[in-house]
C-alpha cells in the first residue's frame, strides 16, 4: 500500500507543476509520467525478485572436502535450476557430521557409506534415514617396498584404519585377492577373529585414524596400507595408478556413499531432487572425468 501511495504522489506532483507552467513546460508531464512508471516497474521487479527468493529452498549440507564437497559445488547450477541453493560446510573427520546433523546445525550431509552410516545409529540411537547413493570410493592397498600383492612376504603387516565398519570390507578384499580366508558368512563384519586362513601369517594392524593413514604410508609405516580414496586423492594418491591392488566397485558393492538426512525430512522433495541431480548424467560424467576410478559413481539400485 505505502508503494502505491508513493507512485501516487510523484504523479500528482508533476501534474501540478505543468498547471502553472507554460506550454514550455510540457515535456515536464512527460518526464514526470515517465519516471513514475520506473518506479513502478523497479518496485515491482524487486517484488519479484522477492517472490523467488522466497520459493528457493536453501539446503545445509556437511560433507567431507574431497570429493563430496566438489560433487556438490559442481552440481549447484542444476539445483539452482530446481529451486535448490547449497549452503556447504566441510569436515575433515568421520563424527562431527552426524553430531552436527543430529543437533540440527546440518539439514543433511553426504560423506558416508552405508554400513558405517547404520554403525552409527546403532551406536549413538540416532534418528536418521538416507535418500539414496551417490559414488563408492573403492579402497586401495598402497606398498611403498612392493609391486603387487603377490610379493608380500610372510609375516608382512597390513595398515588398515581403526574404523570398525571398514574392516569387513578390507578383510573381504583380501580374501577376494586370495591373501586370507574368512569364516563362512562372515561378510561385510569380518573381524580378524574371523580370519581362518592366513598361509603368509600377515599381521593386522587398525590403530590409525582413516585420515591418517596416507602419511602412515609415506613414512612407510607397514609393509602394506589400506587408505579409503577420499584421504588418497586429498594427498595425491590416486587407487587406479599408485595401489597395487583396488576394490571392485560393482553393484555388488554395499558401500555407497549417500545423502543422510534427519528421519523425519526422509520424504522432503528437495532431498529427492538433490539425489536425482547428483545422480544425473551431466554429473556423473564429472566424477569419472574428475577423480578417473578413484571415485565411480553408483547404479540405481545402491
């Protein structure tokens, strides 16, 4: 009301100054008319830009540096596209995100795969579902003394970190290449205790923080390293080049990473559509040509 009130009297004031003008002064009413349509456009282009503003959903989104938070900075225009704008904040550890997500600082973050993600509801009782995967970061076993599995001797130790939801799946690995064998079942919550078959008696080692474990390596710490591709790229590694032996990461392959969001925001639409970006052609093409193998993007179904 108070925008029409003013468009109003900058009208009335230029019709008053063309009554006591002479003919001379007419281009005046013209002017004034002109610049009170200005206003009105400019006012109401602002409304506008208000509206939209308003319909925009903002997302805050905690995510580990590399590469999730480079997947999602590649993909705000598309969700900018959708109504969507990222506010992204980057962690460098597997706990604060989930603290943060429970407490309700983060609408949503994207840095885990799946089995760890139920670990830590087991543990902690926290209310959160996921929305779908986006990328596997397949391990990689690093040697800075050996070329291939094969040429490890007995007795070699093997670095893994102190995650317990990644030692099922280094343990697995190991089997799949032939180095170990497991108890039947054992699956992705292997322990050691489940080894049964050891032929070069390799001894394990899990005291060393998941990003910690690529300066383990360079300081050639044990015989053979595994290190999760996130910390590998984050140090210039790269799993497909520098390891000397890699995960499969087919569909069989229950380590996605995903989008986890609070169980109650499980069926927002806009996390929906931040999978389906996220999952869209344009950006899978950039996480292939972006981090080569170190990083695949996932199948439907994951």
């Amino acid at each position: 009301m108070k925008k029409f009130k003013l468009v109003t009297v900058a009208a009335a004031a230029a019709l008053v100054t063309t009554a006591c003008g002479t003919d001379g002064d007419a281009p005046e009413e013209t002017e004034g008319a002109e610049n009170g349509e200005a206003v009105e456009e400019s006012e109401e282009d602002e409304s506008d830009e208000d509206d939209e503003a308003a319909d925009e959903e903002e997302i805050v989104i905690g995510a580990s540096s590399t590469p999730h938070a480079e997947i999602l900075e590649y993909a705000e225009e598309a969700l900018e596209e959708e109504g969507i704008s990222l506010e992204i904040e980057t962690f460098n550890d597997y706990v604060l995100p989930n603290e943060a997500l429970d407490s309700g600082e983060l609408d949503a973050n994207y840095f885990q795969h799946v089995p760890y993600f139920e670990s830590q509801i087991e543990d902690h009782g926290y209310d959160f579902d996921h929305v779908g995967g986006i990328h596997i970061e397949p391990i990689a076993v690093y040697s800075q003394d050996y070329d291939s599995l094969d040429e490890l001797p007995e007795g070699a130790e093997i670095l893994m970190s102190d995650s317990v939801a990644d030692h099922g799946r280094v343990l697995s690995m190991l089997e799949d290449e032939g180095l170990i064998e497991l108890e039947d079942g054992a699956g992705i919550d292997a322990t050691t205790d489940d080894i049964v078959e050891n032929e070069r008696d390799l001894e394990f080692r899990a005291d060393v923080e998941a990003g910690l474990l690529p300066q383990a390596y360079r300081s050639n710490e044990a015989e053979a390293v595994l290190i999760n591709s996130n910390y590998a790229i984050d140090h210039d590694l790269n799993p497909a080049e520098d390891g000397i032996a890699m995960e499969s990461a087919d569909l069989d392959n229950p380590y996605a990473n995903i989008i986890a969001v609070q169980s109650e925001d499980a069926e927002d639409e806009k996390y929906h559509t931040l999978v389906e970006v996220l999952r869209s052609e344009d950006v899978q093409e950039f996480i292939l040509d972006e981090f080569d193998e170190a990083v695949v993007p996932v199948g439907e179904d994951q």
